[in-house]
C-alpha cells in the first residue's frame, strides 16, 4: 500500500448570517410545561444557540449528492431501511466520487486504498456583536424567537398549533471555519496533487448550494435561509508547519461564496507545495 502523505490545508473562515430565522433542533433536556415544541440546539454551557459543523456538513454533502445524481445506496440505519445515503462501496467508484473522496467513507476491506476524510467543519458561535444585540431587546427566549405554525386537517379544517424556536433573521455566527486536507500517494504526487486541489471545488460548491437552499428544518416554510461573509480562503503548506516562521498564504477573499470561485487555486497552491 502506497503512503499517505499531507500536502498542506485550505481554510475557508468567515461568518454566517441568518437571512430569515433558523431552526437547528436540538432536545428538550427535562419535560417544559408551556414550553416550545421544538427547541434548538443550544450550548450547554451558555444556554446560546449555535450551528454544528455536523448540520453545516451533512446539508453541504446531502445537496451535492443530488447535485451529481450520486446514488442513494446505503441504509443509515438498520430499523430506517427506507432512509438512505450515498457512500461508495467499490474503490474504483470511489476514485471517480469528489463527494466521498472530500466527505469520507466508511472503511471496508475492499477499499483498503481510501484517503482519510479531507474535509471539517468547526461549529459555529454566535459573534459577540449579535450576543450583545440581542441582550438589548425583548426576544421571546434567550437570543431566539418562537414562530407559532398551525396545521390544518385538510378533511375537517381542524385547526392544530405547533411552535418552532429560531434563531432571528440577521443574526451572525462566527468565526466559521472550514479546513479541507490535500492529501498524495508517493506513488504518483505530481499528477495527485493537481487531483487534489481540483476536488476543493466540490467544497465550494456544496456552500454555494446551501446558500441557494436551507440549513436547519421547516425550509419550505420559510426558515434556514443563509449567507455567508466576510470569506477568506487561506492554505497552509507542509513547510509551514515545519517552520512557523513562515506566513499562511492567502489564496482569495470576498462576501459571498461565489466570490471565491473565480481564484485560481491550482497555481498558487502548486506553487506553494513546490516553494
């Protein structure tokens, strides 16, 4: 087996901003007489809502899934045969896959030659700016808003109300933080590493779609819709963490992902890794 060698790391930091109120459910910790059907997630040390890296990253893959018409192949769990995902199950799909090869699979001994999961994704607080804001007015929970929805039978117009928690509109988590790993073979690093720049797209493509889509649930109703700001795409070389003295290059900046696209990458990666 070749080895597995770490070229150097691409961070994608910025901020998030809630363009309409935001539902990430969390659970209720002891039974609420008179309280919110569905709360969110929230610190529990602070009490602050927040956003997980893992919804930020599972929304991120679960659109890019659909977005390459990537097979629902895999049963999530046993008892929820019906709710499936795609992961690759063969190496040779596995190397033709930029979701899996950027998002992970789950190890098996046929695909033995896998890379490790390139890309994390930290959780998101909020900013001190939006904490102080929100301490200044009158919000129906602690940083969060309560949005009363009612269901209606379509049969007998029975009318019945529900409560979602949300984080408000306007509202800006931050420092966000996204890292995704460059990886090679020894067995071929010169064409690998152009490979692996190439699957960084993926990434942004994935955030792209979420800012055209929802995070979070209730998004056909209106919640989960999201921005991000104040980007900066930063790499940090193998020679960097074998001399601190040296800088972190900064490979593009702007608000909005699509703003990021236009960089070119390859160059000024390739050209760090070969510095």
């Amino acid at each position: 087996m070749a080895n597995i060698q770490l070229q150097g790391k691409i961070f994608i930091r910025g901020e998030i901003e809630t363009t309409t109120g935001l539902h990430i459910g969390g659970s209720a910790g002891e039974l609420d007489i008179g309280g919110v059907d569905n709360p969110v997630i929230r610190n529990p040390l602070t009490r602050e809502p927040y956003i997980p890296g893992s919804s930020l990253r599972g929304k991120m893959r679960s659109l890019l899934d659909r977005h390459l018409n990537r097979p629902l192949n895999k049963p999530i769990r046993r008892n929820a045969p019906r709710v499936r995902i795609h992961e690759c199950d063969k190496l040779t799909d596995y190397n033709e896959c930029s979701v899996c090869q950027v998002f992970g699979v789950a190890p098996t001994r046929s695909m033995e030659d896998t890379m490790p999961t390139r890309l994390i994704v930290r959780d998101a607080l909020l900013t001190p700016e939006t904490r102080e804001r929100f301490d200044e007015i009158d919000t129906d929970m602690p940083y969060t808003e309560v949005k009363t929805e009612v269901a209606i039978d379509r049969i007998t117009s029975a009318a019945t109300p529900r409560q979602n928690e949300r984080v408000p509109a306007e509202a800006t988590f931050g420092p966000m933080e996204m890292i995704h790993s460059l990886y090679t073979l020894d067995t071929d690093s010169e064409k690998s590493v152009d490979r692996e720049i190439a699957l960084f797209d993926a990434v942004l493509t994935g955030m792209e779609l979420l800012e055209d889509d929802y995070l979070g649930g209730s998004g056909s109703r209106g919640s989960g819709k999201i921005a991000f700001r104040n980007l900066k795409v930063i790499f940090k070389s193998r020679k960097y963490y074998k001399n601190p003295e040296s800088d972190p290059i900064t490979l593009a900046e702007g608000d909005g992902v699509a703003s990021l696209r236009s960089a070119d990458y390859q160059s000024q990666i390739s050209d760090a890794i070969q510095a």
